[in-house]
C-alpha cells in the first residue's frame, strides 16, 4: 500500500506540476520577449525580496499546520484541525502586516543598500503590500496537505498560472513604449494577479470544507495553547528556511554587482540576471516536477516505513528515487546541452541566450537532485542536517560566485552551482547512509544513465550535421533538431535499458 501511495501521490502532483510549469513557462516566454533582458533582470532583482518574505513567514507554519491537522483528522477532531488553520493564518496575517509596514517605510532606504536600482520602487511596494494575505494562506494550504486533499491547492496553482498569463496579455498593450519600470511594473502586478486568485481559491475551499463540517460537536483547544504549539513548531523550520533564503537572495543580489567588476557596465549586469534566472533558469528547472512531486511524496512514504522498522522498504523507495531522478537529470542535461542554441532562439529569439542555455544545462541533474535528497531527509525528520547541508554547499557557491565572477564571468556561477550542490549532495547521502545502511549503486544510478547520456549526445550531434534537418525554412528550421535530438536521446536511455516501458507502465497505473 505504502507503494502504491509513493507512486500515486508523485504522479498526481507531477501531472500538477506539468500544468503549472507549462502554462507558466509560455508566461515566462510571453513576459521575456515584453520586457526584454534589462526590464527582466530589474524584475529578477525585486522577486527574491518577495519571495523571502513570503517563505520564511510561511514555510514554518504550512508544515506545522500540515502536521497537526493531520494529527487531529486522524483522531477525528476536524474541526480542531480547522481551528489550528484559522489561528495560524491569523498569526501570519498579522506579523506579515507588521514586517510590511517596517519595510515600506524604509522601501528607498531598502532598494538602494540592496538592489541598487530606484526603478524597481513602484514594483516592490506592491509586493509588500500583498506579502501578509499571501503568506497567510500557507495555512490553508498546510490544511489541506495534513488532510492529504492534493485538489484544493492543485487548482490553486492552475488557477493561479492561467489569470496571470491572462492578465499580462491582457494589460500589455496599456503598459508598453512606458520604459523599463512600466515592463517591470507589468510583470509584478501579473505575479499578484495570478498569487491573489491562489489565495482566493483556496480560501474559498477552506470556507466549503468549514461548512460541510459545521455540524460536528466536539471539544475544541484553547486559542493560546494552539498559538503557542504552533510558534514552537514553526520557528525552527521558518529559523532554516530564513538562513537558506538569506543566502539565495543574497546571490541573486550580488550577481550584477560583481558582473560590473568582471567589466560589464549595471545596465549590461541586468541583462545577463535576466537572460539567467528569468530565461535559461526556467529552461532547465522545467523538467524538475518529478524530483518536486518525489520529494513531497517521499516524506509520507519513508516516514512511515522507517517508523515501522522497515528499513529494506524504506532503502527500496530511496533507491528508486535517486535512480529516477538521476535518469531524468541525465536525459534532459544531454538535450539542453546539444540543443541549447536551437531552443533559446525559438523560444528566446534575437535575447542571445543559447549560450548560458548550454552552460546551465549542466548543472540540472545536480541540482534535481539535491531536490529529491531533501524529500528523503524530511521523511528521515533530519531538518537539522539538511539545513547545515544546504548552509555548506550554499556558503561555498557564494563564495565562487563572490570571488570568481569577477575573473570568470557566468562561468563562475554555473561552477558555483555545481561544486555547491555536488557538496550538499554529498553530505545528504552521508547522512541517509548512516541512518539506513543504505550504499551506492554505482552501475544502476550513475553508470548506465551516463552511458546513455553520452551515446545520445553523441548520435544526436552527428544527426545535427544532416544537411536534411536544415532544409526546411523559417522556425521550423530550429524544431526539427530539437525535436530530432530529443527523440535520439530518449531512444538511447530506451535501448539501453535505462528506461524500462514496465517502469512507465508501473508509474502510470501507481500499482505496485
């Protein structure tokens, strides 16, 4: 059953994953060719402010409400569970309120110690404004997740994507020929649209679920002993989400600083953050749903299985993620790394991103990787360890990209990032083996999906030389390799046995 659960779970988030990713990847495309590299990398300035606030004021309490509602739902006190939700939301609410109101006053102040650019002001006040209903709703999100209802919030996200496309399509032509902080203007007020119709979709589900369950009479907690089991539970995690966070705003901020030391003017730094995070970034991540739906449907799994001393069960399910994940890492780093011009310039065209396309495809498989070794950990309740993990491997990565981008240029950040999850990785597995005796299978997880990886990148740059793939025309021109390398590729992982069709067959069903 526990099987069967891993597998089910994972498909059904990584089917929600698809949509989501999908619908806001022809966002990211959209949006890109709007505002072009500079407008996209003073966007990419703001958006890690934002999404740090809203993390570490929600990471905490989403897990902790998950928890305890699922604690209390299986004891049969729902409606204690929806009170735990109410009060969290209520403390998020109000300390977000509070930490808004500290930084709008300080909003110049904040703009020019940090992201250097007074364009960006008009944006960011915006997203402070929204930031406390916005974390708030992490606690009916946690809700739903501890009653392992997956719909809510899954059609939270949908929603969420499709208005936000809608919106910026829609809006565009009021906002173009404005400058710079008009484009980035109109790709913040898209990100509140699309995150405002999230929180209300799952408010309104939240509101459904109270009045299907209003007529159950039980004993509830008082209000104080909730609140303060909640901050108990919640400020340790929000403690390493605030660390970790910390430093990925940090990088995101001193990437176009030390641009300008490598000899690039601000303007010049700006397009380069563009052309990385909002461009080549989404690229790669794309295919990472599949370690993102593992990691969340590992925690149950293993949990439960080492719980019960089924360590066999719970090395199985390991074992099986990892060799998944570094299958997926493999396929998709060899076709970004041979397509990665063709692709950025049907996808980007005229925003010469081919080439931080080619150089960020290598770091995909690791840092898919690091996403599912998290899973893991969570399931083996190790937050401790995977929060000095994550420090190590984060502390060095800023240090190459502080030190060497000067010297280097990009090419120091996509070192940065490998050698950096390549050591976060490393101290994950370290910690997994020493609790589950687990060891490395060499030939299944990295032998065989390198080998085809390497047979597929090489059959698919001899094919490129075909004069018959360039015969056609147009744009058309540049599908017909993609499309041409990513079936070689995906033949090889085939043929050679990496990828089995009894594999697929057995995920699709989520039998065992």
């Amino acid at each position: 059953m526990a099987r069967r659960s891993l597998k089910y779970n994972a498909a059904i988030l990584s089917l929600t994953g698809f949509l989501v990713k999908a619908i806001g990847f022809f966002y990211r495309i959209f949006i890109a060719n709007c505002i072009g590299t500079e407008g996209l990398g003073l966007y990419q300035l703001i958006v890690p402010i934002y999404s740090l606030l809203v993390l570490v004021l929600s990471a905490g309490i989403s897990v902790a409400v998950s928890r305890f509602v699922a604690e209390e739902t299986s004891s049969g006190r729902i409606r204690s569970g929806m009170k735990i939700a109410s009060l969290a939301a209520g403390i998020v609410l109000l300390a977000g309120i509070v930490v808004s109101l500290v930084l709008i006053l300080n909003v110049d102040t904040m703009l020019l110690a940090f992201a250097k650019d007074l364009r960006a002001r008009k944006s960011l006040l915006w997203m402070l404004c929204l930031v406390p209903p916005i974390a708030a709703a992490s606690a009916y999100k946690g809700y739903f997740y501890g009653k392992e209802q997956v719909i809510p919030n899954a059609v939270g996200q949908v929603a969420e994507q499709l208005s936000k496309l809608a919106f910026v399509m829609a809006m565009h032509p009021h906002f173009v020929n404005k400058g710079i902080e008009s484009m980035c203007l109109l790709a913040t007020l898209g990100l509140m649209v699309g995150e405002t119709v999230n929180v209300l979709t799952v408010f309104c589900a939240f509101q459904l679920d109270r009045m299907k369950n209003r007529v159950n009479r039980e004993p509830e907690p008082g209000t104080r002993n909730l609140a303060v089991k909640l901050v108990r539970a919640a400020a340790p995690i929000s403690a390493n989400r605030l660390v970790l966070s910390i430093l990925g705003t940090a990088e995101s901020l001193i990437i176009p600083q030390r641009l300008v030391l490598y000899g690039l003017t601000f303007q010049e730094s700006l397009k380069v953050l563009g052309r990385l995070s909002g461009m080549a970034a989404p690229l790669v991540f794309f295919p990472s749903m599949l370690p993102m739906a593992l990691a969340t449907a590992l925690v149950p799994a293993i949990a439960g299985a080492v719980s019960s001393g089924r360590y066999q069960a719970a090395n199985r399910q390991i074992s099986q993620s990892i060799r998944l994940t570094l299958t997926t890492g493999m396929l998709f780093t060899s076709f970004f790394a041979v397509c990665s011009h063709e692709i950025a310039e049907f996808i980007f065209p005229g925003k010469d991103v081919g080439g931080i396309l080619h150089l960020l495809s290598y770091t995909g498989v690791f840092l898919y990787l690091q996403q599912t070794m998290l899973g893991i950990l969570n399931g083996l309740a190790r937050e401790s360890a995977i929060l000095i993990n994550t420090l190590a491997g984060s502390i060095i990565r800023i240090a190459l990209v502080w030190f060497c981008l000067p010297i280097w240029g990009v090419n120091a950040y996509i070192i940065g990032v490998i050698v950096g999850s390549l050591i976060t990785i490393v101290l994950n597995f370290l910690e997994v083996s020493r609790i589950t005796g687990m060891l490395v299978d060499i030939g299944e997880w990295l032998v065989k999906p390198l080998s085809a990886a390497l047979t597929g990148t090489l059959l698919s740059l001899l094919f490129k030389r075909a004069p018959v793939l360039w015969a056609c025309g147009g744009r058309f021109q540049l599908l017909v390799p993609i499309a041409v390398s990513f079936a070689i590729i995906g033949t090889a992982f085939m043929l050679t046995g990496v990828i089995k069709v009894e594999d697929i067959r057995r995920w699709t069903r989520g039998s065992a």
